[in-house]
C-alpha cells in the first residue's frame, strides 16, 4: 500500500554501467502500479561502485549487484529485468550469485534493447506523463546536499532536459524507467469510469 493506495505490481529495471568515473550512470528504476493502472516511480537509484565483488573464494560480497539485491530484499520484488547491452553482459549470472547467497528468491530477465534509446523512452514515458497517470516518490524528486539544502534530483534534471531530438546526452534515468514501464503489466479499463477518484489522489 501507498498511504491509502492499494499497489497490485511492481517493476525493477537496472540498465548498468561500470560505475567508473566519466561512464554513464549506472541507473536503477524501481515502478509501481495500482489497481486503477496508475504508475508510481518509487526509487531512482544511481548505482555506485564496482559491479561485483567476491572474496578469495569466489563468494559475492558486494558491488553493484549486493546494492540490487538490498532493493529487491526490501521491497520483496519477485523479477528484475537487466538490460545486458555492454557492460551488462555477465551482469545476470552475478546477480543471480548474490541471490543465491543471500537466499533471495528472485527471478532475473535478460533484455537485449535494440531499439533507438530516444524512440523507446518517449514511447514508453510520453503517455503515462502527459496524462497524468505518473508520480514519483520524494526521493526521485528531491535530494538533500552535504550543506542541508535540497535541490532537483538528478532523475528530475535529466528528464526536464531530455530532448528527443539529441543523440547524447544524459538519459539513463530516463532509460530504466522506460523499460520498467514496459516491464510492467498494463491495466485497462478502470480509469474509464466516471467515479475514478484520480482528481481526489493526494500521493
């Protein structure tokens, strides 16, 4: 539940990136949905660190992945979809690992994206967000500075600056919500009806 929002599914995306300085951030969008097919953005996460770790005997430690399974053990998520272009490759059969060791029941999704990145966000984004049927948590929104001030998260930067029309530039948070919102089922029909209390959602 969401304060009094019942959420029927979620989604978890995790489109990688090495974590090195100068890369692309490596982006994690956590999705929710309720019963009326609203969506809720709930986690933004930019991923630190190297992608794995293990000790000397093989054994996941840490990394990436250990920062994957803290979510999915939180929010006791049954599947995340990794996006294996690049980097990503190894990514599942690490991730998988770590789920093993902690005794995580969680499946992981491979997905190949072969569609051009700018086509495949504004197809999956444009929708829900020009009517109305996207929110996001404070925490995608907002964040706290070492001197206390709050600023724009950088979820929210880089999609008030996204262009479509601009092959490179900064869209990896753009990007895992898209293939969350495209991981998650779609509900139809109940927002069709008259009493919906969309207007009355204070979240």
């Amino acid at each position: 539940w969401l304060g009094n929002v019942q959420i029927v599914s979620a989604a978890l995306r995790w489109d990688p990136s090495s974590g090195k300085t100068g890369s692309d951030v490596s982006s994690l969008a956590m999705l929710l949905q309720d019963g009326q097919g609203r969506l809720y953005w709930h986690r933004a996460v930019g991923l630190t660190g190297q992608v794995a770790e293990f000790d000397d005997s093989g054994k996941p430690i840490g990394g990436q992945v250990w920062q994957v399974a803290d979510l999915v053990e939180q929010f006791m998520l049954g599947r995340v979809t990794v996006e294996t272009n690049g980097v990503g490759t190894h990514i599942p059969a690490y991730l998988k690992a770590v789920f093993k060791a902690r005794r995580i029941r969680c499946g992981v999704v491979e997905h190949h994206a072969t569609q051009q990145k700018n086509k495949r966000i504004l197809s999956a984004i444009e929708g829900p967000l020009t009517s109305g049927l996207l929110g996001s948590h404070m925490s995608v929104l907002e964040q706290t500075d070492e001197s206390g001030s709050v600023r724009d998260a950088a979820a929210v930067v880089e999609m008030r600056q996204f262009n479509p029309a601009t092959q490179n530039q900064p869209d990896d948070y753009c990007d895992s919500l898209a293939g969350a919102i495209n991981d998650g089922p779609c509900r139809v029909g109940k927002l069709l009806k008259k009493q919906d209390a969309l207007h009355n959602d204070t979240w």
